[in-house]
C-alpha cells in the first residue's frame, strides 16, 4: 500500500512568532486528527531549525528548496548535503520540494535543473516531492499530456528503480495554484492515473503502484475529501489553507 500524505507547503510566509503559535496550536489539537495520513510541513528555510526542534512533534519536516550543486561558491544556495547534516541527530527532516511551477516561474529553473536537485537529494536520503502540472494554456490546446510526460520524464526518469521509489510526486495544475480554481476531481484522478501509467511503462506496476501522487492547487476543507477518494490520489500538497491550524487538520482529516 503506498502512503497517504498531506503536505502543507507555506511558502514564504509566516514570520517567528506566527511559527511558534502555529506549532503550539496545531500540538493542542493533535487528539482532533483522525488520519493515518503522514503529515509534513515544508516552512521557510530559517524556520526549519525552530520546527525540527518541536518537542513531542510527529509531523515530518520538508523544505522548500535545495541547491543543484554539491557545494561550493554558490552564494544564497543551501546544499542537500547541508539539509541532511542539520537534522542528522533528531531524524525527522525527510523531505525537499523539486519543480513546484513558482520556482519554473519566478526563477526560471528548468526540468534539467530539477533532475540535478533531485540527485543531490538522493544522495543525501531525503526525498524529494517533484511537482508537475500544465498552465491553463496548455491545458485549453490540450498539451496538458504530454507536458506533464516531459516534467516527469526529464525530472526523474534517469532514476534507478530503487532511487524513483523514494519521490512523491504532485499534480499541481498551474492554474489551480492559489487562484481558488480547483481542477475538478475527474480532471485530477485522469491526470493522476496518466502519471502512474508512464511511471507503469517506464518501472513496472509494482513500481508505480508504490509511489504516492498527491494533488494540488486551491486544495480546501470542503473539496479534500472528494479529492483524496480518487484511487490514484494519494493525498495533497496544500499551500494557502495549510496556513491554518483549523483547515489544514480538516484536509488531513478528508482521509
Ligand atoms: P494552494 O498552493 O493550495 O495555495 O493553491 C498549492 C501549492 O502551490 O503547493
């Protein structure tokens, strides 16, 4: 059976104080969770130390973004390598985002670039969640497809069979990303059921059988649960209701 996942991706908000309300009221309502869902929170890099250190904190922590070089003179990069060593005595930072379209976007990295993050993550046994997803002008001239095809295959598909087994992927239509459109859940389960087809073609069902696809882009409250029943999603990566105690505990618990 492969995971459940909800993942909430703050992006670049929240500042120190709000970190420590949010991680003191999420803990007062941890008996509210019904799921077995893994939940991981992906804050801002600075706030990783302050969330890793969480007494009594069974929330699995991810960041936003590594760099694609080993080390070096990079400057404002943070290495893989450098993920890995900050959490090495207290185990529960196990997860980068690779490839969400904001990065695509805003600055300007590419699938190549990706397959390197992505490597340097894998050597360093973290995971990475790869995002992919169309923009709504792909999707109007049908290329939705095989633009998806291209992420997946230029992001990940020189990856050993061992190595693919420890991504997650998530389906983020691009226009579905914080517009408050969500793709419905047909759009999503087709999308969902394509990607593990390719990943069938390329390592075999098991393979892909095992490898959790979440869904995201305006994923809420009261759209998770219709969502989260598709057979082929297995869970979301949730970016603004994740901001909130209250609605992220509701999407975890749409499991
Ligand atoms: P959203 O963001 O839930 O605010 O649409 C999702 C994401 O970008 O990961």
């Amino acid at each position: 059976m492969r995971k459940k996942i909800v993942a909430g991706n703050w992006k670049m908000n929240l500042l120190d104080m709000e970190v420590i309300n949010y991680l003191v009221d999420f803990n007062s309502k941890k008996n509210e969770i019904k799921s077995d869902a893994e939940v991981i929170i992906l804050p801002a890099t600075i706030y990783l130390d302050t969330m890793i250190s969480m007494p009594e904190w069974d929330v699995k922590i991810g960041a936003q973004n590594c760099s694609q070089f080993n080390n070096g003179a990079y400057t404002g990069e943070m290495s893989a390598a450098m993920l890995s060593d900050f959490d090495y005595d207290k185990e529960n930072l196990h997860y980068c985002l690779v490839g969400h379209s904001e990065r695509r976007a805003y600055f300007k990295e590419t699938n190549d670039v990706f397959a390197e993050k992505v490597n340097r993550l894998i050597e360093n046994k973290l995971k990475p969640i790869y995002c992919c997803g169309e923009e709504l002008t792909d999707r109007k001239d049908e290329k939705h497809f095989s633009l998806v095809k291209s992420q997946i295959e230029e992001g990940l598909f020189h990856l050993k069979e061992e190595e693919i087994k420890q991504v997650v992927i998530a389906y983020e239509p691009v226009w579905a990303i914080g517009t408050g459109e969500t793709a419905s859940s047909e759009q999503a389960q087709e999308m969902h059921a394509y990607i593990r087809t390719i990943l069938t073609e390329k390592y075999g069902a098991e393979t892909a059988d095992s490898i959790s696809i979440l869904y995201g882009g305006s994923c809420k409250p009261d759209n998770a649960k219709e969502l989260f029943s598709q057979p082929d999603i297995d869970g979301g990566l949730i970016g603004g209701a994740s901001l909130v105690v209250d609605s992220f505990i509701q999407i975890i618990n749409s499991f």
